[in-house]
C-alpha cells in the first residue's frame, strides 16, 4: 500500500478489482483471514456486500455484511494497518448503519472474539449490546465469540428500537 493520502475518505462497492486489497487487509487484520475465494464468493452473492473506504485512491477498509429480510449480519470490518485510528473503522460503521436504516431494517448483528477489545469498543461506541456467548467458537484456538446486536427503532428508524 502506498502512504495513506490525507483527504476525505470516499465508500463504495468493492469488485473483482478490489480483491487484492481486501485479501491484504484482511491478512493484516484477522488471526484467521479469509481465503480470497471467500470474497469472491461473497461478490457473487445477491444478499451479501462488501463496500471498501477509500482515501486518496487507497483502499483502507472494507465491511462486509448480508442483507437478510430485515436484519443486517456484519460478518467482517477491518482497516489497513497503515490507516488504522484514523477514523476509517467508524466511518464504515456509520456506512453501515445508515444503510441498515435506510433498508428500514430492524436490527444489526454480529459475532466478534471475546478479546478484540478494539472490536468491541468501536461496536459498543455504535450502541451495538452483548447479548449471548457462543463458547469455543473460533475454530483456530477454541476462543469464545460476542454476540452483539444493535436494535433499531421500528417507527423512527434511529438506532435504539
């Protein structure tokens, strides 16, 4: 990745193209990264999406999520390490909660490790609740994953339903 470019930082779908940078930042980011044929499978699927943050040209992040009835499971979000506390985490989650409203959807979930605390956090930052453990979840080392849910307000459509 080229130095990361002060300026605004732009979302937008991911494509075929993209799938170097993707599979990059997921190799920096995930204790157990996703095999590049994952995203390729998740472009091709109707209910899934993958929309990436931009800055300068550089892809620094992207968030991958499925749009199922009216929920939103965010299954992964993850920035570039060279971008990383630069405010790219949150802007794809603001992307990604205004989107679930706009599709009137009810809720937002998620799973994460028990001890991505960083994850937790910005999730938490969102209004995002813990809601259930899934014990021994994560396959690679038997660490429990967080269930979190957002609710969202049926009749005002703002976060907190």
């Amino acid at each position: 990745m080229r130095a990361v470019h002060p300026g605004a930082l732009v979302i937008t779908a991911a494509t075929e193209v993209d799938l170097d940078a993707i599979d990059e930042i997921s190799q920096h980011s995930f204790k157990t990264p996703w095999p590049r044929q994952t995203f390729v499978d998740e472009l091709a699927r109707d209910h899934a999406r993958i929309d990436l943050a931009r800055r300068g040209g550089d892809v620094v992040g992207y968030v991958n999520y499925w749009l199922v009835t009216d929920e939103v499971h965010l299954l992964a979000i993850a920035t570039h390490p060279d971008a990383r506390r630069g405010g790219v985490g949150a802007a794809l989650m603001r992307h990604l909660i205004d989107g679930a409203l706009a599709r009137r959807a009810r809720l937002v979930t998620l799973e994460v490790r028990a001890g991505n605390e960083a994850a937790r956090g910005l999730y938490a930052r969102f209004g995002f609740a813990d809601i259930a453990t899934r014990r021994s979840y994560y396959g690679d080392d038997g660490e429990d994953a967080v269930v979190m849910t957002l609710a969202l307000a049926p009749t005002t459509g703002e976060p907190g339903g």
